[in-house]
C-alpha cells in the first residue's frame, strides 16, 4: 500500500500575525512530501511514526465523539490499517516550520474522511473555511493551537490566501522567472524548532500593552503590505516592506530566532544583501530569506547553504 503524495509548506508571511488577524500567503513546497505506507519489513522510523499514527487514532475517536458534526471518518479502517503496521513515510522535517504535521494531517483526512471536500469542485469560500476548522481540531493533537492552514495548503495544493481568520481564499501568485535575481529562500539553522514553547511565549507577550500595540501598528501593518506587494508583483514595495518587517521581528520576536543568528540578521538589514523572517514559529528550523540578488546573498551567507523556495 501507498498512498498520494501530500506536499510541504511555506507560509511566506503572516506567521504570528494571523494569530491577529494579519494577512498571511501560504504557498505549497513540492520539495519535501509525505505519504502513508505499509511494508513487510518496517524500519525502526516506520515503527516510531506508527505508534505516533495510533495516538492520533485515539485523538480523532474522541473528536468524532465530541464533536460529530465536524466530520466522520471510516475509523474502522483507519484502526485496522494503523494495527496492521500503516505509517506515514515523510521526507518533511519536523520542527522546521514547513508543515510536517500539516502532510500527515492531510494524508489521513484524504484516505479516511466520509463525504469529503475535494479540490476539484468548486472551492466557496465556506467549504475553505470548513475544511480550515476541521484541519485546525486535527492538526491540534499536535501543536495544542492549531489554525489548520498547514493541512489546508498541503491537502489542496495551491497557495491560500489568508484575509482574515474568517477569510481565505486561494490565490494565484505570479510566475516565477528562473533567471530572475531576485529569490526567497530558507536557510537550516541545524536547530530543531518546537512550536508549542514559542506560540506560548507569543501569547504571554500579548497580554503586554505595548507589544500589542507594536504588533498592530507594525507588524501587522507591514505583513498586510508585503502580501499585497508579492501578489500584485511590486517587487520595490516588497523588499521596502520586507526590510521593516525584519527589523520589527528582530527587534521584538528574539526568542524566537536563534542566538547565533542575531548578528546575520541585522547585517542583513545593514548591508540590504538580504532581508530575513521567520519560518513558521521560530525557535529554530527553518530560516526565510527575501533578496533581489540571489548571488550577493550568497557571498554575504557564505557559510550557510541556501534553499531556493521562488525566484524573480
């Protein structure tokens, strides 16, 4: 048995902020992807990742109890195929804020929900919306909070638009020049990120009145303007807003981005080489970079391997 391929994601901004109800562009990653398997001979990961999938098993009886007009699997299936050794085979890593949990979640709603919502009718905005709400309570056996757009973009494949937490659509956003110079790009800081730590002290620092305020007139205002600017292809406006942005997270998110790149963050907003943000909830994983000259960025990041996401 194999199953589809579900595919990792990049949330090019709007990390934290959506938890405010900032814009956020979420795109598909095609380079890292999941799928569910079973073999005659599972490996010690297999096995790990099985015993992962029967917690989840027990999570989504109990969901289906509690809440039972969210949606209804075929849990008799899904028990039976998970009891004879069924795991999900992933490339993605975790903790690296590219949606691992996001593909299994997919993955599972994909073989076992009844009377599911597929990509190939028409998307309403209410199936998007319902298809968020179910993925959020899902994916929430993993992060504790969840708000269900890692499954959503890797269940659909097509980069979503996030208005507000009652507004999503999805999007098309403009075609990539492979010999442009411009680049976003992820760097691995070799640390692996844990989501739950890094939300909760985002929430503790909320009930502060001025980091409430910075958020608002900041960095909300400057996600909003890097969204509109990446969709509409104002590429100026987006490393203008994209350079406020970083300094903003820099100045204001420091636990979430790891101690030894501190100092390469602001050389970037210094030198304007490059622009960095973050991956997801920080903490480690995945770094974002925005440049408008990929080579430059290169010679400036010279210790670090650059994972090209979408050139211009």
């Amino acid at each position: 048995m194999k199953g589809p391929l579900f595919y990792s994601k990049i949330l090019l901004f709007g990390e934290y902020g959506i938890i405010r109800d900032s814009k956020g562009l979420s795109i598909p990653y095609n380079f890292y992807n999941g799928a569910l398997k079973k073999e005659e001979n599972p490996s010690e990961e297999a096995i790990k990742s099985n015993g992962h999938l029967k917690r989840f098993v027990v999570y989504l009886q109990n969901l289906q109890k509690e809440q039972p007009d969210l949606v209804n699997f075929d849990l008799i299936s899904l028990q039976e195929d998970v009891e004879t050794g069924m795991y999900f085979d992933s490339s993605i890593p975790q903790g690296y804020g590219v949606g691992s949990s996001g593909a299994l979640v997919a993955a599972i709603y994909d073989k076992y929900a009844q009377n599911k919502i597929t990509v190939l009718e028409n998307l309403t905005r209410e199936k998007l919306l319902q298809l968020k709400t179910i993925f959020s309570q899902m994916e929430s056996f993993f992060h504790g909070k969840s708000s269900g757009l890692d499954p959503l973009n890797s269940y659909l494949s097509i980069p979503i638009l996030i208005n507000s937490k009652d507004n999503i659509e999805a999007t098309g956003i403009p075609t990539q020049s492979f010999d442009g110079k411009g680049a976003v790009f992820l760097i691995d800081s070799g640390i692996v990120g844990e989501t739950a730590p890094m939300v909760n002290i985002f929430m503790e620092n909320l009930k502060d009145k001025g980091f409430r305020a910075m958020l608002k007139n900041q960095f909300v205002k400057h996600t909003d303007a890097c969204v509109e600017n990446f969709l509409g292809g104002d590429m100026k406006s987006l490393f203008m807003n994209t350079k406020k942005l970083s300094k903003v997270v820099l100045n204001n998110f420091k636990p979430m981005i790891p101690e030894q790149f501190h100092g390469i963050w602001q050389k970037g907003i210094d030198s304007n080489d490059y622009y960095l943000k973050l991956c997801g909830s920080g903490g480690g994983g995945y770094i974002l970079g925005f440049t408008e000259d990929l080579e430059k960025a290169r010679q400036s990041l010279n210790d670090y391997k650059l994972e090209v996401v979408y050139q211009f």
